[in-house]
C-alpha cells in the first residue's frame, strides 16, 4: 500500500514490514510512508498489530523481514544517532512529588543535553509556562500527557511517536494535547505519529490514517476524503407499512427492514434525492411519518472496513 519511493524521501518510511513470534504473524507485510510535518493517525482494534510496529520503529524489537527509513536513517541497532531526532511517548511517566520543572531537569540529564536553556525552550513549546511549579500529582491530566510530550521533546525531535496518547483523558485534556500536536505539526514541522483505536479522536487531528487489522494494513485515506467514504442511508417509516413496500417496490426501489420496522434504503437514488421519494410517497396517499438521512459514524466506517477485510 505505501508508495514505491526511495528510502530518505520521506520521514517515515515501512517497506514490507513483517514480524513473527513463532508461526504467528503480529505485522504481515506493511508497508506505508509518513510525509515530514505530517501527523498521522495509525488506527487499529487492540492487538491488531499497532504496539508491535511501534517497537520495530523504536529498534525495541527487530523485525523479521522488511525494513524502517526514518529521516534517512535505517532503524537497526546501530541506528544510534538517529534517537536525537526522534520522541516517544506510551504513557506519561514522571515524579508526582517533583514540579514540572524538577521532573525536566531530570529528563534533560538522562538525555545528555548540555543547554540549560531546553527546559525554558519545551516549557514554552507545550504551554506549560503557567504550571513550571507545580508538583506533577496536582496537574489536570491533560497536562500530566503534556509533561510526559515535553519529556519526550526535550530534545526537540524531527519525529514524534505517540502509542495511544489520548487514553484516560477527560474531554478537555484531549481537546488540550489536539491543540498542542496540531502546533508542533503546523509551526515546528514536526512529524507526528499516533496510534490509536479511537477513530473519532483521531479524524480531529490527523491529515491521514492508516487502518491496521490483524498485522496488515487494510486501508490508507486522507481524512478530508473519509467524508466522501462514508455509507449514507435513507430511513422511512409511516403507519401503513404494506402499502409503502407496495409503492416502493412498484417504483424499483430496493430496502430493508430493520428491528424497530423501519425501512432502510441505501442506493443513491434514494439518498441523494429524498425530496422525490417524499413526493411519491404524498402523491400515492402514504405521507411518511419519519424519513431522513443517516450518515454512517466514524466507527461504524472503521468496523465496516475491517468486516469487508475479513471476507476477503
């Protein structure tokens, strides 16, 4: 699925990407390239091979086949320069009796950076002037997972990775970290990727995603064309069902019924010009009682997908 590009053209690049444990294959042939500034959305249920392919492009785990480019780079054990260029974040860790700026100090110890000034320089970057003093255990959880980021950019990386960022959070502190990536993205260019089984979150903030099912890639798509891609369907119902079919059916429409006794039609006939169905309807003496529009959810988009995979 990822495009046939020479490695170095793009910040992150998977090409035939495979890791098994035993006869069982986590990550089958994946392959898929992330554009530098881009910030893209790396969605699949859990266990379908998400964590795993984060490990490889880490060096945390190494793959049985295929290979990871990012900035160039290939990732392998001796890849160890690269790691000044790239941040991670799984969960956010920090000292809950240390304040924000003690619990940096530290980060910037342990990363070897020598320039004071990068506490100040993250600080600003992820909005955290106003709390630099507060103890970790008593931030909001949204800047709890901004501590955890800037620790994870203190050393201002090209690249971010984020496994499941937005987990725990209340509806603020994911509308705070959406904010802040769409900030690093868009003003410093960073490259953000984020894993995720949240496809509603995810289509806020991402340009693309990739679905991931069972260790495969299922499908790519840029987020400004997944409205285009979702399923509509029309809704009728009104108090004399029979003679309704009767029409329909006599004017070559299909439908079906669902639990509650409603009809259901799903061709664009009916989907992209209701005000003439309605007009039948009235005409033939069955004026609806309910008829409207139902734009498949993001979710249901997502299992449609994997369902269509699984027939396959």
């Amino acid at each position: 699925m990822g495009k046939s590009t020479s490695a170095g053209s793009a910040a992150i690049q998977l090409s035939n990407l495979t890791k098994k444990f035993g006869d069982y294959r986590a990550v089958s042939n994946l392959s898929l390239e992330v554009n530098s500034g881009e910030i893209f959305g790396f969605l699949g249920l859990n266990g379908a091979g998400k964590s795993t392919t984060i490990k490889m492009m880490l060096s945390l785990l190494k793959p049985s086949s295929g290979s990871i480019y990012m900035l160039g780079n290939k990732v392998d054990s001796r890849a160890h320069k690269l790691w000044e260029q790239v941040g991670y974040l799984e969960e956010a860790t920090y000292y809950p009796g240390l304040t924000v700026i003690e619990n940096l100090e530290i980060a910037r110890r342990m990363q070897m950076i020598s320039d004071c000034r990068a506490i100040t320089r993250v600080i600003q970057k992820l909005g955290l002037e106003v709390h630099k003093n507060k103890k970790a255990k008593n931030l909001s959880l949204g800047n709890k997972q901004r501590l955890g980021l800037a620790k994870a950019m203190i050393h201002n990386p090209k690249i971010l990775i984020l496994d499941e960022p937005i987990n725990g959070l209340d509806p603020a502190g994911v509308v705070e970290i959406r904010e802040m990536l769409f900030d690093l993205s868009k003003n410093y260019g960073v490259t953000v990727f984020i894993s995720s089984h949240q496809l509603e979150e995810l289509s806020k903030l991402v340009d693309r995603i990739g679905i991931i099912h069972e260790g495969q890639l299922v499908q790519e798509i840029k987020m400004k064309h997944l409205e285009q891609s979702l399923q509509k369907h029309l809704v009728l119902d009104n108090r004399d069902k029979k003679a309704m079919k009767h029409i329909l059916t006599e004017h070559g429409y299909h439908f079906k019924e669902n639990i509650d006794g409603k009809l259901l039609l799903f061709e664009n006939s009916a989907t992209e010009k209701p005000e003439r169905l309605a007009e039948l309807l009235v005409r033939s003496g069955q004026s609806p009682t309910q008829l409207n529009i139902v734009t498949e959810d993001l979710e249901g988009y997502f299992l449609r997908i994997i369902q269509n995979k699984r027939r396959i």
